[in-house]
C-alpha cells in the first residue's frame, strides 16, 4: 500500500479550493497504488485550515508555528520533506500554482525524488501525462525514484468532493525554523474586488491589439457585468497596459472559466496554452485569420471599438440595466 501527501494551500483559516484538484489527482494515484491521501498544512493559526482540509483527506498533519506565518520555500520544504519521510508516502503533489510550482522542486530535491510538472492525466501509480511545446503535444511520463513529486494542473483534475466521514487531524513539530539566512521583508498584494484570475467562472482577456492601458477600462467593464476577472496576454503584460500577475498563457496563469473572452488577441500558442481548455471562448479580432478563431467557439472578425460598445450594451439589456 502506497499512500499519497497532498500539499494543501490555505488562506484566511480555511483551505484553498486549488487544493480540490491536487486532491482529485491523490485520490487517481491511490486507486493505483492501493493507499489513501493525506494533506499536510503548513503555517501559522492555521488550526482551522487542517479541520477544513481533514473533510477531504483521510488525515491530515497541521505544523503550526509563528515563523511559519508567512510562505518561503526555505522554510516549507525540509517540513514538507520531514512530513513525507514521517508518513511513509510514496507520492507527494500539490497544485501547479505559483506556491505549489515554487516548493515542489525544493522538495523533491532534499527527497531526492524525481518529479513530473503540470500533470494533466493520471496514467499508473508513477505515470503520468504533462503537456509539451506549448500544450501542442503530450508526453507520458514515469517517475522511476521510490519517492514521486509532482505538480497538478488545476484546470485537468474536477475539484473533489468531501469526503463521507472527515480524516484524523494531527500535529506535528515545526522544531527550529531555520530560514537558511533568508529573511521575509514584506508581502505586497494586489487588492481586487474580482475573483482569482485561476478561479473565475467568467474570464475576459485582452491583447496587445487594445493599443494602451487606458483601453483596458472597456474590458473591466465587461469583467464587472459577468462578475469576472480580467486577464492578457504576456505581450499586453509587458507593454505595460495590464499588471503581470493577469497574464494568461504558458508563462502566466492557466485557466479553463466557463466563459473566455479574447478580445483584441491574435492566439499564439503561448497564449492558447493558458486558456484552450475554456468551456466557450469568444474571440473577437480584427484578422480573420487570426489563430484565436481556430479554438474559438463564436468569432467575430471587428474591431474591438466597433464590437465592444455593442457588446457592453447587449450584455446591460440582458441583464435588466
């Protein structure tokens, strides 16, 4: 028997739903490997967190302590390592969040275990399947260690359901927090009424075709109709219209809403790698051979001033506005 440690994410005392989809990915490999899943929270005053997390796993190891109370690899690896090696489990994953892509590695270096990224498909107790070139092609992957880390990407795994009775919850001493001579200085956020970018039901997402920053107002106001987030492309991103963390793509945030909005986006593939998994994408583009158009489930070749405006106004009317 072969048991699973999911590396679960929290905020605010309760575990964050990006968790659900590691979790689902436990439950595929212990259906191969005979075992069960465990989750492991790391932090400090995250009691409530391991309780929110124990309705998902069959148990779960809280190691809690002040200096644990802001998030550093230096710190979160050796006792998500020291937690692996307690428990006996063969494979450790989290999802493929920038936290989750940040500590994986560390860890699996101090395990010295091999890792598979941005796993989408669980083939076997070690295999797996992963996207390559862009989501263009994908490779099966077998991790030979005794140890197996891997990362999951959220939009490819249903968010698991509780289950019927809640896991044991224990403790586990963080001992002396050693921070390796890294220091934490400050954490700066981007306060946002909106959902995460990588939660929202409805994403709207515009390119370097909206021309500046100031055109990006026409899309928040799109955004805010549904309730949604907003989002670019990485050439958007670094021309400075929109804020980084927005970036959609291979190199920025996967997501898969319900309802994607490309407006002004051409479709390259490093862009289609973070969005294609959509359930109905929208495109709207001035170049009707746009590559946006061959993943689109409705196109509109205009302009985003001509389409937009008319667009705002039919989604107001709908909604009684």
């Amino acid at each position: 028997m072969s048991n699973v440690l999911i590396f679960c994410e929290h905020k605010d005392g309760a575990m964050k739903t990006a968790t659900l989809p590691a979790i689902t990915f436990g439950r595929d490999v212990a259906k191969h490997s005979g075992g069960e899943v465990y989750g492991v929270i790391i932090g400090g005053g995250v009691g409530d967190a391991g309780a929110d997390a124990a309705k998902y796993c069959n148990k779960v190891v809280v190691v809690d302590n002040d200096g644990l109370a802001n998030y550093m690899a230096e710190t979160y690896a050796p006792l998500l390592a020291k937690v692996a090696q307690d428990l006996g489990v063969t494979t450790v994953a989290a999802t493929a969040t920038n936290l989750g892509k940040d500590l994986l590695p560390r860890a699996a270096a101090l395990l010295e275990a091999g890792m598979a990224s941005d796993v989408i498909e669980v083939t076997g107790a070690k295999e797996f399947v992963r996207p390559t070139n862009a989501g263009n092609a994908l490779g099966s992957v077998e991790v030979l260690t005794d140890t197996v880390m891997a990362t999951v990407r959220q939009t490819e795994f249903e968010p698991a359901a509780a289950l019927d009775a809640a896991g044991v919850v224990e403790t586990a001493d963080a001992g002396d927090v050693d921070t390796l001579n890294a220091e934490f200085v400050e954490l700066r956020l981007s306060e946002s009424t909106r959902p995460d970018l990588s939660e929202a039901k409805v994403v709207v997402s515009g390119g370097r075709g909206m021309k500046n920053e100031e055109n990006f107002k026409v899309l928040e106001e799109l955004t805010d109709l549904f309730g949604g987030a907003l989002g670019a492309t990485r050439a958007a991103c670094d021309a400075g219209y929109i804020a980084n963390d927005l970036q959609v793509g291979q190199t920025g945030k996967v997501v898969a809403p319900d309802l994607y909005f490309a407006v002004g986006i051409s479709g390259a593939i490093q862009h289609l790698a973070g969005m294609k998994s959509s359930k109905v994408i929208v495109a709207i583009n001035k170049d009707e051979e746009a590559p946006i158009f061959q993943v689109a489930d409705f196109g509109l070749v205009s302009t985003w001033e001509n389409a937009m405006p008319e667009l705002i106004a039919g989604v107001k009317k709908a909604k009684g506005l």
